[in-house]
C-alpha cells in the first residue's frame, strides 16, 4: 500500500495516477449507455457491433505513430493533450445523430483513448526511474478504481435522464480535476539515449513480453465476456450471482494492483509476473471444478493474478536497453489491446463448438505459457546482470 499512500500524499504521483482513473471514467460512462445509444438510433446487435468495432480500429490506427508523438512532444505533454483530446471525444458518441457519425465518433474516441493509454504509461514510466520511486501498479489500479465509479454512475442513469448531459458532467469533473493537476506532470520527458541498432537481441525481449500481454489481457477480456455465462451454464450459479464472478475479479483485480508495487519492489518485476501468473493458474483450476463457490474464489484468483502482470511489463518494456519507453510501451499495449480485443470472439468460438469449460482449459494453457516465459525473462535477466 505504500504506493497508494505515495500516490494520495503527493500530487506529482497523484496527476498521473489520476489520468488513468479518467481514461476508464469516460470509457466506461459511455459502456453503460451503450443499449440507450442502440435503441435511439435504432441500431441492432450486428450493426452495433461494427460500429463499436470503429473504436477499436481507432486505438490501433493511433498505436503505430503513438510512440513517435510521445516522444516529439514529451511523455507529459502528450499526456496532457491526450487529456484535452479524450474530454473532447468522449461527449460525440452520446449526441451521435445517426449511425455513421456514430462510427465516426467512436473512431476519433478509441484514437484519443490510445494516444493518451500510451502517454501515460510512458509517463508513469519516466517518473519512476526519475524518482526512483515504484507506482505503476497502483496507477492502473486507479484505473480500476476509474471503472468501478463509472459502474457506480449507473445509478444516475435514472435521475439524469440524459445520457449526454451525464457524460458532460463526467468529462467537466474529470478534467478539472486533471487541469489542477497538469503542472506537476507537464515538463515530464525522457532523457535523451543513445539507441543501438536494431537487432534481433533488443526484439526479442519485447517479443516475448507481447505474447505474454496478448496471453493476459485475452484472459481478462475473456472474463469479463464469459464469467456470467459460465457460472450460469457451468456452475448452474443462481441468478443473483451470474455477475459475481466479473464482480469478485474486479475487486480483487483493485487491491492487488495497490498493492503490487510494494511486492515488486521486494522480488522484483520477473518473480512478481511468476508469482501472478501461478495464482492464476490456481484461479483456472477453481473455475473448472465448475462447483458455483469454488468458481467464484477461481475468479477472485484470477483477478488477483493477473492484476500485477500488465503494470510490470509495462515497467519491464519501459526499462529494456536500446529500446526508447515509449516504442516499449506502444508495443506492450497493442499487443495487449489485441489479446483484450481478438480472444473473447475466438474463445467464445471454441466454447460454442465445445464447451465453455473448454475456453476456460485453453486459458489456462494460456497462464501456464505465462509461467513459463518468465524462465526466458530471468534468464535474460541475469545474463544482463
């Protein structure tokens, strides 16, 4: 927790801190409004689909030159302007008149959520190794924290009435909040470095941390698409615990980030993403002895897991020689993306064709492969030391 209190007790920590929370405030304000979007513009499931589809195209149309902006403009700049950017996008779903703004709207979103996913990573990035100081983790468990009040701003669904006055409340709160904020953060840039060549030595690092971002955000993005049904075809869970299981992997996913940095810095970045990718594996194997309790702890589990694993590669990608914090962040973060993105339609693929216990075993599969990659990585580390 010492980096929570870091965070609470100290703006510099707490301007950073608060982007991420503000990223999944405006994503998620506009998730719970998403069936009153549909059902205004008349849309059905396959239409709405593809025009959700446009925001995923904007985060990896901005992914390939993100690096490249954070770097001309400064990890805190581009945070910044990723801020003003993302404030201004994220009102335009919500007054979309008809289907085609709506896809339009949704693409600049997606693009302005990317831009600044990578900035401020980057960011959090530089000031630990300015600082000395570790909080990327309980940065994205800020970002956690930003979903649960954007869940949390259901309930003024009802009293508001009004999907975009709702989201302009969000957007002037959140960058206020932001704009106080801003100058502890602004100046914020990475030291020049004296780049080596390319090869294949400096890639494969970053390689192997793709797969296992890809591996871990799929299992995130699998859980979030598939614990109710699972706990409800599986499990035979009664009604009022279909939605335990993404519940219990949030909450769990929370604390765990808060508390991954004081860990990480004891173990180190390499143990800490063994250590979580065992408790996940422990996780999977509660869930497939299918009982309704035992699958719920194996949810709590899993969220544990992995919720210190996506911080440390992030730290880990940051910090490999030869390779500038931003390009190793944009890599971690699209190949990630496209775990969180790409797995859920496949695995829900497989577990039409099969079982869904099935796309719960490949996962599992999927965190054992994470185990093992952490050999190659403490490999690679003490060849380097």
């Amino acid at each position: 927790m010492k980096s929570l209190r870091l965070i609470l007790s100290n703006p510099r920590y707490f301007g950073p801190a608060w982007v991420f929370a503000s990223l999944n405030m405006w994503f998620g304000t506009w998730a719970i409004y998403i069936p009153r979007v549909s059902e205004n513009l008349r849309i059905d499931k396959a239409e709405l689909g593809f025009a959700i589809f446009f925001l995923s195209l904007g985060i990896f149309t901005i992914f390939p030159v993100a690096a490249r902006i954070v770097n001309r403009l400064g990890a805190g700049r581009a945070t910044w302007y990723g801020v003003v950017l993302c404030s201004i996008f994220a009102f335009f779903p919500l007054i979309a008149p008809n289907y085609y703004t709506l896809m339009a709207a949704l693409f600049f979103f997606g693009a302005t959520n990317g831009l600044t996913d990578i900035a401020m990573n980057t960011l959090v990035t530089e000031v630990e190794k300015k600082d000395g100081q570790n909080f990327m983790s309980a940065a994205h468990g800020f970002f956690s924290l930003g979903g649960v009040l954007a869940g949390m701003g259901s309930f003024l669904i009802g009293p508001i009435g009004n999907p975009a006055l709702h989201m302009l409340g969000v957007i002037v709160i959140v960058f206020l909040i932001n704009l106080r904020f801003r100058k502890y953060y602004f100046d914020v840039t990475a030291p020049p470095m004296e780049k080596e060549g390319f090869s294949l030595k400096l890639f494969r690092p970053l390689f192997l941390l793709g797969i296992v971002s890809f591996i871990v955000m799929g299992g995130e993005g699998a859980v979030v698409d598939w614990s109710g049904l699972y706990l409800k075809e599986i499990s035979k869970a009664p009604e009022f615990l279909i939605g335990a299981g993404f519940l219990a992997f949030s909450v769990t996913m929370t604390l765990g980030r808060f508390l991954g940095d004081g860990i990480s810095t004891r173990i180190g970045s390499v143990k800490i993403v063994a250590l979580g990718s065992l408790i996940a594996i422990l996780g999977y194997l509660c869930v497939l002895q299918s009982a309704t309790y035992v699958s719920l702890l194996g949810f709590a589990l899993i969220g544990l897991g992995f919720s210190v694993i996506i911080p440390e590669l992030f730290r880990i990608g940051g910090n490999i020689k030869g390779v500038e914090s931003a390009q190793g962040v944009a890599f971690i973060a699209g190949t990630g993306y496209s775990g969180f993105l790409l797995a859920p339609p496949v695995l829900g693929y497989v577990g039409e064709q099969f079982s869904l216990k099935t796309t719960f075993a490949v996962l599992l599969i999927g965190a054992v492969v994470v185990m093992l990659s952490t050999l190659l990585l403490r490999k690679r580390e003490k060849n380097k030391g």
